[in-house]
C-alpha cells in the first residue's frame, strides 16, 4: 500500500540523484559533487536506498524533540523568574542573571526566543544607521578620558532624582570613575575628578560636552575671563580639556551611558539599594564587574597617567576660586558679604592688593594673598536677594524643601512626658495618637 512521505527540498535533491545513480546515468563522483557528499556517504545512501527505499531518505529526526531542547523544568523556572525577579531586563542581561545567580544551563537566545513567546520582549528592527566618520581608540590608557552627566530614574522612584557622572577611557572602554550626585556642576565634578586622580593619577586630557561647567560658551567683552572654573583648576593640574562639537563625536561616554540606563537601576534593584549614599557605595563593585564583562586591551602598554606630586595640592586647586581687590579699610565683599582682613602689619602696605577667594564643597572660603592664607572676620552680611541660577541646577533649586518628618508612633517622646508636679517615677502618659504637644514644641 503506498503511503505519503514528507519531504524536504534537500531530500528531494538527494532521492532524484539516487534514482539516477540506480539506472547508472550518474557516477558516484558526479552525485557527490552535485550533493556536496563525500563518494563515500554517497554509497552510505544509495545502499539505504536500495534497502528502504525512498524512505530511507527522510530524516530519522523529523517529528522528534531535539537532543538539545531546555527541558520543560529548566523553562518554567526561567519564565517564573523573568516575569517577577528579573520582570523588565532585557534578553542579554536577564540571560546574565539566570546562569550566574540562578545556575540555569540555556543560551541567551533560548532567553531571548522564550520571553519573545511570552511577550515579555518585542523583537526590534534595526534602524537604518547613521553614517559617521569612525575615530580609533587612542593607544594609551588614561590618554584620553569621556567625561558625561546623565540625568535619569536611577533609583526607579525609591530615592528622588539624582545624574549619575560618568568617566570612561577613550583606549580600553573602561569605566574610571562613577558618581551619584544632586546635580551637574562643578564641586560634584571636582569631587569625582578627584577621587579618579587619587586612584589612577592625572590623564593627559578629558573629552566633554560643551557644558558651562567646562567651556565659556558666551564670551563677553571686557576683562571676563576665558576659563571655567573647571578649566581652570584643570590647567592647573596640566590637564587638558577638549570639547566635543556633536554627541556622535563622543559617542563612546554616550553609547556606555544608554548601557548603564539599562543595567545599573536592576543591579540596585536586585541589591534593594535606595539611598544616593548606597548607591555610591555599591559603584566599584559595579565598576570592576562591567569592565572585566566590556573592557578592552590598548594597543599600547604605556600607561599615560601622571602620578600627583606634592605640587599638586588638589584641596586648593578643587575650589571656587574669585579675584578681589582690598579697599583701604582692608576689606572685600564676596556673595553679599564683607569680610575684614584682620592683620597686625599697617593697613597700608596691604591696600589695593589683588587677593584670591577660594569656596570649597563645605562653603567654607580661604582668602590668599601670593599664596598665604589671610585671616579674616565677617563685617558686614546682607539679606540675600534673587540668585542667579543655571539650567543644570534649576531642578534641585526648585524641589520642594524637606520638612521634619513627625516622631514614629513608637518613639519614646509619644510614651510620656513629666511635668514639674509629677513624682519622680511617675511620668504622665500622653493620650493615644495625641502628638499636638509634640508638633508645637
């Protein structure tokens, strides 16, 4: 009785051969060439035809399970944990997860094929790209660093919002430096700069935006100076500073950035960090895992960082830092108020002098002259008036401030409180859920 055969072009092609090789007008040769079979499986399968059939042409394999397929448990623990633990990671990410912290044996495709299936994850197209002239990589580590802030839900809502400044080197794609900070501006700068120095020593130049913090966008005319202050503490330090003239042409910060916006809120997540404080604290175990996972070999074993000397002095040169001019009475106004230079020396040999006004990131301000701290008293300080703000710090000035929060209900100020006729011991408790004498304090 016949009966009905599945089969596929390449089985086709290999039964029509066959039939030719039985009514020998083909050689063995001619059908492996056409094939592209060895003569010898070439008689493997003119022998299972003879025997079989065009049945014995069909795979042996059709129809069954594949010897590699995920097990039906391994699947439902994979789906289990991606629709809650690791619920909005992406296929590469999530696949990182559930073989190094869960210990599941599957590819980051079968990931990526079972969360397609679920619809936990929509395949993209891939966009038509952009044609940008291509830069290579410097060849020294610390030859060249991108520098960036990125404004973001770092905390996904548990902490209110923060920038995440980040550091990359230009030679081996590694992160040198992240910080979490309330804004973009020059002490927080100063403050991840320095704790990059101190670590790696000083590079040969940083690659940044054409942010206020690092260039002079609006030149006016007269004697403003041409430097940032930023510009200025880095020329300081012999560290050069280049701007970038479009995004594309720091692409590597920018590209590292989008990468971090992914990963780092579900590493917090995974770690319940929720706290701007426990999130820096968490960056270098962050740092280290990213750079051994995307890291780079430089073409060069040269490392071009400078080691700080002690003609480095980065607790003066990380300042604010403004010129005045004494008045006669020895004195300088600076952000609305007078100081008064307090000096044993006569008044006069010190009139007219150029001194310089050093702020740091306590708001605590040092006045030198040719490099000799001054001692100071503050004469005279005037009602502060409407501030000159920048569009980077517009959103922190305008959060709302925080007021104190009331005492728990199990605080020890809601036990009781003792008045002056009460014995010793005998301490009168106060009414439940009564905290109106502890608002009004």
């Amino acid at each position: 009785m016949d009966r009905l055969l599945e089969m596929s072009t390449k089985e086709l092609s290999r039964l029509e051969v066959m039939q030719r090789l039985m009514e020998k007008r083909m050689s063995q040769k001619e059908g492996g060439r056409i094939l592209g079979l060895s003569v010898r499986q070439i008689k493997r399968l003119l022998r299972t035809y003879r025997k079989e059939g065009a049945a014995g042409l069909v795979s042996k394999h059709r129809g069954r399970k594949g010897n590699n397929r995920l097990s039906e448990e391994v699947q439902k623990k994979a789906l289990n944990l991606l629709k809650t633990k690791y619920r909005g990671f992406g296929p590469t990410l999530a696949h990182e997860k559930l073989v190094e912290r869960e210990k599941l044996k599957l590819s980051d495709e079968s990931v990526r094929q079972l969360m397609i299936a679920e619809g936990l994850w929509k395949a993209r197209k891939a966009k038509k790209g952009v044609v940008h002239q291509l830069r290579e990589r410097r060849a020294c580590f610390g030859e060249l660093v991108q520098i960036d802030g990125s404004p973001h839900d770092w905390f996904e809502g548990r902490a209110a919002g923060c920038v995440l400044l980040v550091f990359i080197d230009d030679a081996t794609g590694k992160l040198v430096q992240l910080r979490f900070v309330e804004s973009e501006s020059f002490f927080s700068y100063c403050q991840a700069a320095e704790g990059y120095f101190r670590q790696f020593g000083k590079p040969v130049a940083f690659y940044s935006d054409k942010n206020s913090i690092f260039r002079v966008n609006i030149p006016s005319t007269g004697a403003s100076p041409t430097l940032t202050q930023f510009g200025r503490a880095m020329q300081e330090l012999e560290i050069a500073i280049i701007c970038a003239n479009t995004p594309q042409a720091k692409g590597r910060v920018e590209r590292v950035i989008q990468t971090l916006q992914d990963r780092l809120p579900k590493e917090m997540r995974l770690r319940r960090i929720s706290t701007l404080t426990e999130g820096n604290a968490y960056l270098p175990e962050f740092l280290q895992d990213f750079n051994q996972r995307f890291g780079e070999q430089p073409r060069s074993t040269v490392d071009a960082h400078r080691p700080l000397t002690t003609q480095d002095d980065l607790a003066r040169s990380l300042t604010w830092q403004e010129t005045r001019t004494l008045s006669k009475n020895l004195t300088l106004q600076f952000q609305k108020t007078v100081y008064q230079i307090q000096t044993q020396r006569p008044s006069y040999a010190w009139r007219n002098a150029q001194v310089t006004i050093c702020v740091n990131d306590q708001n605590e301000i040092t006045i030198l002259y040719n490099g000799k701290v001054l001692p100071y008293s503050i004469y005279h300080q005037q009602v502060k008036q409407a501030e000159i703000v920048s569009a980077k710090q517009l959103d922190l000035a305008l959060q709302p401030k925080r007021l104190p929060t009331k005492p728990a209900p199990d605080h020890p100020w809601r036990s009781g409180f003792a008045t002056p006729l009460s014995k010793p011991g005998n301490v009168t408790p106060a009414p439940p859920g009564d905290s109106s004498i502890l608002e009004n304090r």
